[in-house]
C-alpha cells in the first residue's frame, strides 16, 4: 500500500469539509421568497403562483454525484490493484 502524503491527505479533508458545508448550505432554498401580506397588486400570492421549492431535483443530483464518484474510486482503485 502505497503511503499517504500528508498535503493530498489536509486537502482531500479541505475539500470534503468545503462540500459538506455547500451541501447543507443548499438544502433550505427556494426560488423566490414568501409573498408580503399588503401587496400592491391586490392579491397575496405573487406573480407566478408561489414559491418554487428546487430540492427534490437538488436531492436527485446530489445522489447521482455520489453514486458517480463512488463509481469513480471503485473503478480508480480497482485499475491501481491490477
């Protein structure tokens, strides 16, 4: 086995923290805000019917991505073993 050099380790740790913190940062978005209750236009829902929430396809390629990258190291490592 092959030994682990301490910067590729510190920065594979970097990156793993920077996308978990981006991942749960995304979880909570829509795509427009909740409309004021004293709106000038008469109504209280905004024009285009209400908010849009985008997680469920966010949550589709957030999955995807792993099931790429897992797919990625398991072939990655498996070309290094031969």
């Amino acid at each position: 086995m092959k030994p682990i050099n301490q910067n590729n380790f510190i920065m594979k740790n970097k990156i793993l923290l920077l996308g978990a913190i981006l991942t749960l940062g995304v979880l909570n978005v829509s795509a427009q805000p909740a409309p004021l209750p004293d709106c000038p236009t008469g109504s209280s829902t905004p024009i285009g019917g209400g908010t849009a929430p985008i997680d469920g396809g966010l949550t589709i390629l957030l999955v995807l991505s792993a099931f790429y990258g897992v797919k990625r190291t398991y072939m990655h490592r498996k070309v290094i073993s031969e």
